[in-house]
C-alpha cells in the first residue's frame, strides 16, 4: 500500500475513533417495588442493567456524575459513588424514607435532597457540608452559577438556593395541579419541567419565565429530564396504563416523543442522566493530524513535480 494511502487510512482510522468516542450512554435509576438498579441504554437503545451488587439499592432515585466522570447515586440508606463496573462505594448514610434528586455544582460538592425536607450538602469525599431546610418537597436539581435550581412538587413551582448561603429564592410559578418532577436546563439557560399530573407535559420556561408547551402528546407519567450535551432532550416515563410501558424518550421538537428504549413493564424509572461525552484523547487528534498534514505534503510534491 502506497504510503499516502496508507496515512489516509490511519487518519480516518483516528476520526472515527474521536467521534465513537463522543458517545454518551444513558444511565437511569429505577425500582422494581422497593429493589434499586442502574440501568444503562447504549446509542441503539440496548437496555441492560448496569449495576453488579449482589444486594439491589433501596429505594434508588437520583443520579449524576461530577467533573471527573465519577457517578454519584443516592438511595434511601445514602449516598454512593459508582464505578465503571457498576458497584457501590457508600460514602454517606442517611437517615430518611427516601431521598429524590441529585446535582453537583463546579466544585465538585454534591447536593442531595430528602424526604425530611432537607437539601444535603456534601464533599466529593461524603463529608457533610450543610443541611438546609427545603421550602417544599424537592424532586429534581440542576446546579448552574451558583444556584441550585430545583421543583418544588406541592408548590407547583421552580426556586433556587443560593449554593454558598443556602438561602432560598422563588423563581417561577408553574401553575395549580402541574406538580412538577424532573427538571433539565440547556446551554441557552431555557428550563425543561416535566408534570407528573394529566395531561401530562413538558414545559419550557425561557430566561425571561416564559412558559411555553415543548411535549404535548405521548406521554404518560414523565419523571427525569436530561439535555445532553449534544442539544437532546431526554426523559423518561413510568407508566402502568394500557398500550404503554416504562420507557426512555427522546423529544422530537415538535411537540411529541420517539421511543429510545422500552423498560419492560418490571423497572419503575426515576431519574437518567447521560455519561459525560469524553474528549477526543490527545494522542488521537495528534495522529489524525499529523496523519492528514502529512498527506497533504505529499500531494503537494507531487504536483511541483
């Protein structure tokens, strides 16, 4: 094989590598009654279960990773770091009858909220920060410039705490009877909150608290919400009606859901996230383009000649 084609070959070789790596699973937390599992859905809507204790969680609910990719996963008993494998390290214990959401801000601290009413402040390490009384039943949390955003299920509403103060701060009113579950935000700084009553929806709440319908139609009992780093919107759904199951969604933008992946009617899901998108490795980049700048120098020889 003549050199150049040969070079193309690798820098090809190393483009697909850099977008293959670009891939990101979904991870949700579900029940099967009181039993916990993490699940994990590859890019063709694969569902296994990615959890390997041989005793399930307890009551699982909320799920994150922080900035070194670590998985953060809290149950009725505490709170949990994951590794790549699927099994728990418990580096917090609780005392509550369940715990829901989870965030993580840009120092790595983790923030859990409970049952009791609380909001938990933690160290990477599970070291207790701060204990915070919640205004309301707290459900999901985006973290986001020193804010811990965060739906307010009885008050029907979103607010904030101020993530140094702990100081609570209403931020909009979503309406009697929405009782409002998961909570995602996208890089344009717009709030998605899904509504655990019929009809049931997905709203979009822009910077200026405008509140606009972004899923109508398909859904039956919405929980988590993700926008991934690639601009989707993600969530899923329990369900025990007639003609639809547990699943995992993906908004189309107009209006209505496409199936990502059907759960089965066992796993009652609560929260999803998806894997961090990892960097294209350095040496990868280093080699396609060495590789492509190589070619490129032969080709111009070759026409000098």
């Amino acid at each position: 094989m003549p050199l150049s084609r040969f070079l193309k070959v690798v820098f090809a070789l190393c483009i697909l590598a850099v977008i293959g790596n670009a891939k990101a699973d979904i991870y949700t937390t579900a029940n099967i009654v009181n039993d916990g599992y993490i699940l994990r859905t590859d890019d063709s809507g694969f569902t296994s279960v990615f959890s390997t204790d041989a005793t399930p969680y307890f009551n699982i609910s909320g799920i994150a990773f922080n900035s070194t990719n670590t998985m953060y996963v809290a149950d009725a008993d505490g709170l949990y770091t994951v590794n790549t494998l699927g099994a728990r390290t418990q580096i917090a214990s609780v005392d509550t009858i369940y715990q829901t959401g989870i965030a993580i801000d840009n120092q790595d601290d983790v923030y859990v909220a409970d049952f009791n009413l609380h909001i938990l402040k933690y160290a990477s390490t599970g070291t207790l920060l701060a204990t915070w009384d919640a205004f309301d039943s707290t459900e999901a949390m985006v973290y986001n410039g020193g804010r811990l955003y965060v739906t307010n299920y009885s008050d029907n509403s979103i607010g904030y705490y101020d993530t140094t103060t702990g100081d609570y701060t209403p931020y909009v009113s979503l309406g009697d009877g929405f009782f409002p579950t998961g909570l995602a935000r996208d890089a344009a700084g717009n709030f998605y909150v899904t509504s655990d009553a019929d009809p049931y929806q997905i709203v979009k709440v822009d910077p200026s608290l405008n509140i606009t319908s972004y899923v109508t139609t398909g859904l039956s009992g919405p929980w988590g919400l993700e926008w991934t780093d690639n601009g989707l919107l993600i969530a899923n759904q329990w369900c025990g009606c007639v003609g639809q199951t547990n699943s995992i969604l993906l908004a189309d933008g107009l209006g209505g859901v496409t199936l990502i992946s059907d759960l089965g009617d066992d796993y009652t899901p609560v929260f999803l996230v998806t894997a961090p998108v990892p960097e294209p490795s350095t040496f990868a980049l280093f080699l396609s383009a060495g590789a492509m700048g190589f070619v490129m120098l032969r080709r111009r020889k070759a026409s000098l000649r």
